[in-house]
C-alpha cells in the first residue's frame, strides 16, 4: 500500500471516529472550553475540557496512525481560531525540519484534513520550540536544540511560505529557558522563564522594546516551582490557564493564573501535554513587530 494511500485511510478512520466523539462538544459555550494534544507512541488525541462542567473532559480527534510520522508540539490558536501545533522530524543538517499542521476549527475537526506547510531547514537539531500567532501573515516563535534547552532565539515565520526570519533586537540570556508562549485576546503576549537562580517566572513580551520581562514568580501552595510548567493558555476572558504537576503526581492538571500575585489555583485534572483555547483574535499589525 501507498503511504498516500495509507494517509488517505488513516484520516478516514479519524474523520469516522472524530465525528462520533464530537457531535455533544459542539454544544460547549465559546470560550469555556480549553483543547490539548497528548501524544502517545502510536497516536495523536486532541482533547477538549469543559471549563464551566467540573473538568468534564472528551477525546474529539485520535489520529491513530500520524500521516507526518514526526514530533507534534507546541499547539496554539491561529488569527481565525483553528487550532495549530508544531510537528518536528529530526535528523541530520539536511533532514532536520519543523512543519506547522494547522488542525482546523474546534467545530470541524472531526471532517477536516490538516493543512501541512513546510517550514525551511532550521539550524542541524533546532526546532520551534513555542509558538503564538501575530496576524494572517505572520506567526511569533522561539528556536533553539530541539530539547528544548538554551540559549533561544525569538523568530517570526511566514505563514504562505514558512521561512523564518530571526528577530535581533531580542537578545535572551543565555543561562535562561524561555518557553509557553501565549497571547490573550488583549493582545499582551506571556511566556515562562527558569533561570539558573530558580523559580519559574510568568513573563510578558514587550514587542517594539524587543524583550521578555519577568513580571511575577509562579507559585502554588504559597511555594515557587521547582521545574517550568508544561503549557500556557489564555481565556477569551483574557485569564491565564496553566498546564502542570506541581507536586509530581503524574497527573497534569489546569491552574488558574493570577496574573499580578503568580498564584496557581488548581481547576480540574487534565491528562494532556499542552493545552490551547480555540478563540479568534485581532491581528497585531506588522508595525508592532520590532525590526529583523
């Protein structure tokens, strides 16, 4: 068989199933309603927790055979609101390449194939590592070793065509892991930071200055966090969610975020590896972005 044709049947298969899981998730109020990716090693899920339902939470896509055979990750929201999500192959310098899947609306996943558009060859074993949207043309990103490790670069990437072009004028340390990026419908953009001195901090990015500001320590139980959290996302709310073990149950689960104390407060267990909301956004216009 084909891998064309296995891909074909594969999503079938999604596209069947999907449509069977989805048809009560359509009913979740706009806004309420948090998605994440869990990737095991023979499928990809996609599920969805109902933020108003006590943490009800659904399975509404199981890719069971992946048709890109690579690393999904760094799942985000796009301007429409289609969720999206980085897929790293690994390799050598010629077959080391990240590609961005966008999965579709929230509503029409279950029937829609993924968009797949190729993103040039990165520096040999660098990957995106986090990744936000700007506007129709642009995406916001950080690169660095694929393990996610420093020191980072904060890049933006073309949409039509993938490259990706480094923004200078942001000059990260090196000793700092920078990683969760997110943007809230307000248009402030947050990420964490965990530095060498410890404790895990929620930042903002200030765009036109070109840095990534520590703006309060997360912390849960009164006690700042030994390790970064697994993911950020914001409401339409503009509030903070944060995926995370904390106290290393191995179980994630969703806090949320105060934004001015850093306290986390526990919502409901859900067992994902990163999470996003599937809300529109304004654009930011190009004007914002500081110069390459």
């Amino acid at each position: 068989m084909s891998q064309t044709v296995a891909t074909r049947i594969a999503w079938l298969f999604v596209v069947m199933l999907a449509a069977v899981l989805f048809h009560s998730a359509s009913a979740q109020p706009r806004g309420s309603v948090v998605y994440g990716i869990l990737v095991l090693e023979d499928k990809l899920i996609v599920r969805s927790t109902d933020l108003t339902d006590q943490g009800f939470s659904q399975d509404l896509l199981v890719v069971v055979e992946r048709p890109w055979k690579e690393r999904p990750h760094a799942v985000f929201q796009t301007i429409e609101g289609k969720i999206a999500l980085i897929s790293t192959k690994l390799g050598n310098a010629v077959d080391n390449r990240d590609s961005l899947i966008t999965l579709g609306m929230a509503d029409q996943i279950a029937g829609t194939p993924p968009g797949i558009l190729s993103i040039p060859a990165l520096k040999a074993n660098y990957a995106i590592t986090s990744i936000v949207a700007i506007n129709e043309n642009k995406h916001l990103g950080l690169i660095a070793h694929f393990t996610d490790t420093p020191p980072y670069s904060v890049v933006t990437i073309n949409t039509k065509n993938g490259k990706v072009k480094v923004l200078k004028k942001f000059q990260l340390s090196a000793q700092t892991r920078f990683g969760n990026f997110t943007r809230c419908p307000n248009n402030d953009i947050y990420a964490t930071t965990l530095s060498p001195e410890g404790g895990v901090h929620l930042a903002n990015l200030k765009l036109k200055q070109g840095r990534i500001v520590d703006q309060v320590k997360l912390l849960f139980n009164s006690s700042g966090l030994r390790d970064d959290i697994h993911s950020l996302a914001c409401s339409q709310s503009n509030q903070l969610y944060a995926l995370a073990d904390p106290d290393y149950r191995g179980i994630n689960a969703l806090f949320e975020v105060d934004q001015g104390t850093g306290n986390m407060r526990f919502v409901s267990e859900f067992q994902v590896d990163e999470i996003t909301f599937s809300d529109p956004l304004t654009p930011i216009p190009d004007a914002e972005l500081p110069p390459n």
